[in-house]
C-alpha cells in the first residue's frame, strides 16, 4: 500500500474517517431538526462523497453551476438544484438538463421567471429571498415574492418554493451572533412562506442553510430543507467561526519545502495559489494566513508558529525555518476553493492511502 510519502506534492488528501463523521453528524443533525438535506457539493464536487451523503438520507443535491448538474447527472444523480440565479444566456443549456433531471432553479427577477416560462421547459422554480446577506434575492417584505411566485405558476411552470442562504452567518464574530443570524432567516423564512398562503400561493418547501447556520440552529420551524454544503469537509474558517473543530477538518493539501532560509526565518513549499486559492479566511476574527501548518505530532492540532503568510502562482511562504524536503499538512481557509485547484482527492486513513476520488472541476 502507498503511503503519503510515497506521493507527488501538491496534493489533496481527504481523510476518509473524519469525512464519514462529518457526514454521519449532519444526517442526524437534520433527523434531529426534523428536516430534509439537500447537500451542496459544490464543496467536494466527488461523485463518491456525494453518494456516501445519498447514502445516509440526503434528498438529492445542490450545485453552483450547470457543469456541476450535468457531471453529477451523468454521475446517475436525478433531481438537482441550480441555486445560483438564472443566467439568461444559458437557459437553453438549462432546458436540456431540466429534461433530463427534476431540475430546481433559481430566480429573483421578472426577466429569470419570463425567461424560464418561454423555454416551456420543466422547470422546478424558487424565488431567492434575500434575508440580510444582501448578496442576491428579492425582500421578503415586498411585494415582489408574490409577483414572481404567482408569475411563475400562471406560467405554467412548478413552484418549488422560496430559497435562501444565510452566507452572513460567516461574517459573525460569535457564536450568539451566529444564531442569531440563523434564526432570523429561519423565522424570515417561515413567516414568508404562511403569508404567501395567506395570500393563495401555497409554497410547497422553504430551503435554507449553510454549515454556520446549521451548527447553531435551536429550531428549524417552519422550514422543510437545508442545503449545507462545507460541513463535508470543513476548513480553518469553520475552526474559527467555532462550527468544529480541526479534528473534524477533513481535506489537508500536503506540501514540501523547497527552499528556506535561517535567516529570514522562513520555508518555501510547493502549495501556492494554485493549490490553495487566494481566501485570507475569516479575517474579521483576527487571523490572517492562506492556510494552517498540522502539527504531525499531535494530530487534530495546528503548529502555532508555522502558517502560509504569502502565496504567489506555485510558491507558498511558511513562517518558519523548515529543513528543505520535509512534508506537512496544511489547512486551508477554504475548503472548496482549495478542492477546485486539484483534479483528484488522494484518500488516506492514517499516512496510508486507501484510494483516488476524482474531483469534478468543469466549468
């Protein structure tokens, strides 16, 4: 058997152990909050991790592009959620899929919900709400949620019901913040979805979520669907944010020392922007680096006085004198980013690797 001394760097490595305990953990996060899990697998994008989730009751998936529905729907997944909102130049690509997939799509604007009617394709539509992110999605408390969800069933097409992502649970500085960030879309959510009832739009499920979100959820009434995607994984920003800790970090990028220097104190690795992006993390906690040095000798701990502080193309800068040619794991920021930089997870339980996960990273 290989070992990972035994392997090219840069490389992803994907402990299959702590993988499984995450996924494990949000299936029954979600039986115990009484709701269905979407996973978004724009994280992982791995047709193995994906199944491992199907396995253990998620209700189909989420992805961030088209590239992503048509690989995971060759992959043998059939009922996928688009949540990005509708590009208009690509609703012909969409249509194809939708017939192939019960497809969900996004949409926040006349000229989306127009545009999907007019393909007189199948399309399963939410309505984005926006619930204090202020990245995408209508007002909740405007008209417009009624205007596109009764445009969309005139139109012929099925409301899926409203969608949202709570992506400002990343901007918290605590763990009170984050929940109270999480129960404010939930409770958003919920009371939207009874008013347009109320008003003869019955809306079939309210999905929310994201992997702050739901480390900190008390309740989720009202909503029927989450759509957590990080949690396969994890990074140094859920370490920080307080939503697991390093034990539960699944992907490491292992690196080499190149070149380093007494001197300045410093190592050269073979792990730069291409291999772990440029994501500086959550600075608003305080902390700066693109990615955090593993201790070997005291697995599940961060070295605290090594860390990536630059990064340029191929080059990675460690805040340490190193001996050139040794190996370390690093934890990255931001896990899906980083896995989008790799065609392969190398799966490994201990130093061993057990096997090859192919990452699917079209675009």
């Amino acid at each position: 058997m290989s070992t990972i001394h035994d392997i090219p760097t840069p490389a992803l490595l994907l402990d299959i152990d702590v993988l499984e305990g995450n996924l494990r953990r949000m299936a029954g996060r979600c039986k115990e909050l009484g709701v269905r899990l979407r996973p978004h697998v724009k994280t992982h994008k791995c047709l193995e991790i994906a199944f491992a989730q199907r396995a253990l009751g998620a209700h189909g998936i989420t992805v961030s592009t088209l590239a992503e529905a048509r690989a995971f729907a060759d992959g043998g997944f059939d009922d996928i959620t688009w949540a990005f909102p509708v590009n208009p130049g690509r609703l012909q690509e969409a249509a194809e899929l939708a017939a192939r997939v019960r497809l969900g799509v996004v949409a926040d604007s006349v000229t989306a919900v127009d545009g999907l009617i007019g393909t007189g394709a199948p399309f399963r539509v939410w309505i984005k709400i926006d619930c204090g992110y202020g990245r995408a999605g209508v007002d909740p408390g405007s008209a417009v949620p009624r205007e596109l969800a009764g445009r969309v069933i005139d139109g012929g097409l099925e409301l899926a019901g409203i969608l949202s992502h709570s992506g400002n649970a990343y901007r918290a500085t605590s763990r009170d913040e984050m929940a109270r960030i999480a129960d404010l879309e939930r409770r958003i959510m919920a009371d939207l979805a009874e008013e347009l009832a109320a008003d003869g739009i019955p809306v079939p499920d309210a999905s929310i979520g994201s992997t702050p979100s739901m480390s900190a959820y008390r309740t989720l009434q009202g909503v029927s669907e989450v759509r957590p995607g990080n949690y396969a994984l994890h990074d140094y920003t859920q370490v920080l944010l307080g939503s697991c800790d390093v034990e539960e970090c699944a992907a490491t990028v292992l690196t080499t020392v190149v070149s380093s220097s007494r001197e300045r104190d410093t190592a050269v690795v073979d792990a730069g922007a291409l291999a772990m992006s440029l994501d500086p993390g959550p600075t608003h906690m305080g902390r700066r680096s693109f990615g955090e040095v593993l201790d070997e000798r005291a697995p599940g701990r961060m070295r605290r006085n090594a860390r990536l502080t630059s990064l340029s193309q191929e080059h990675g800068i460690v805040s340490r004198f190193l001996d050139v040619g040794t190996r370390i794991r690093v934890l990255p920021n931001h896990s899906c980013l980083t896995v989008a930089c790799f065609d392969a997870f190398s799966v490994v339980r201990g130093d061993d690797i057990l096997d090859s996960w192919p990452v699917l990273r079209q675009r």
